[in-house]
C-alpha cells in the first residue's frame, strides 16, 4: 500500500519550522527547539494535500517551557472537545 501525498506544517509565528511527510505508517516522535519572542506567539499546525481521510496525525504537542520544565500547552493531545470518535476543525 502507498503511502498518501499528505504533508503536515509545523508553523511558529505563521512560519513553517517543520515539515512532516510520512515515509512510514510508525508512531513517530520529534522535538524541536525554538525561542519565543517577547509576547505573544503562536504554534499551529497545517496540513496539505488531498483530504482523503488518511492523512498525518498529530497528537501529544507540548511546548515546554525550558527554565521551569512547564508545559504551556493545555489539551496537547486534543481529547477535549470529545467528538465522539469522529474528528472536527477547532
């Protein structure tokens, strides 16, 4: 079975920081450090290519704030709002 064409954007500050392109159908774990600027700043993530349901999936996102080891990311692996099994954009 090939793989999809769907690649998934890492995006700090509306920049991409990393691109995700599945070469495999493993769990697959990455870090990535970046510094904040003075204020606020924003973490997002977008996906590209055909919505055929098979796309990337991103869960477990924490952003760790280096001098107290503080996650800054509330509901990083995105079970609330429950959706009863299926998925939605928020």
């Amino acid at each position: 079975m090939a793989l999809n064409s769907c690649t998934g954007n890492v995006k700090w500050n509306d920049q991409v920081i990393y691109q995700i392109t599945p070469t495999n159908y493993e769990i697959n774990n990455i870090e990535l450090m970046i510094l904040a600027n003075t204020g606020n700043n924003r973490l997002s993530f977008e996906s590209t290519g055909v919505s055929d349901s098979l796309g990337v999936l991103i869960d477990n996102v924490q952003l760790i704030r280096s001098d107290t080891q503080e996650d800054l990311i509330i509901n990083g692996g995105f079970e609330n709002p429950n959706v009863k099994g299926g998925w939605n954009i928020f």
